[in-house]
C-alpha cells in the first residue's frame, strides 16, 4: 500500500505548532525552508532606494518653502538612518564625511522650513 498514501508521504506538519521566530539574516543551514534572495535583487533595492533618496534631495533643493523643507528633513533621516546601521562596520576616515553631509542636509532643510 505504498502508493496510495499509507507509507510514503503520509508525515503531516502542524504548522501552527511549528512557528518560528529568526532574527537576522536567515541562511539555510538555519532553516530548511528558507528562501534565497539573489544577489542582483539586492542590488536592485540598493540602487532603487539610492535613487529615491537623491530624487528627494534634488526636489528638496529645487522646491520653495516647507515642503522644500520636508523633503530634506526627510533625506536627512534616512541618511541619518541608514549611516546608523552601517556605522560599526564604517572605517573612521569615512564617518566624518558622512556627519558633515547629514549635518550640511539638516541645515539647508531647517533653512527652507524657517523661511518657508
């Protein structure tokens, strides 16, 4: 009776049972089920988020007024965001250009919302 569902195949998951909470990067070793991103998608978000961070940056530069001001305040948190999360693996010569440029962007952004 092999083939009619007895033996083979028959091991059933609960999956309410099986709930599982991963923190971090999941690798397979870690799970058997997890699924792989490829590289180039990564890449893809990084580019996309870059470029919509500087579209944010160059509208907040060109726009007068407050929403002017917004759009880089906004800039100005995600860099100050994304500079925290790589900050440990940052070389030191690469962190003071980073606080000036999060620093010159917070300026031009209270400038524009003051004289908004």
């Amino acid at each position: 009776m092999a083939g009619t569902g007895g033996q083979r195949g028959d091991r059933r998951a609960d999956v309410r049972a099986e709930r599982i909470v991963v923190v971090g990067r999941v690798k397979p070793s870690d799970y058997e089920h997890a699924v792989r991103m490829s590289p180039m998608h990564g890449r893809s978000l990084t580019i996309l988020g870059a470029l919509i961070v500087g579209a944010m940056f160059v509208a907040g530069l060109f726009i007068h007024g407050r929403v002017g001001g917004l759009l880089l305040l906004i800039t100005t948190v995600v860099l100050a965001l994304v500079t925290s999360a790589v900050w440990p693996q940052l070389p030191a010569r690469h962190r003071t250009p980073r606080l000036v440029i999060i620093a010159v962007v917070a300026v031009l952004a209270l400038v524009k919302l003051i004289a908004g």
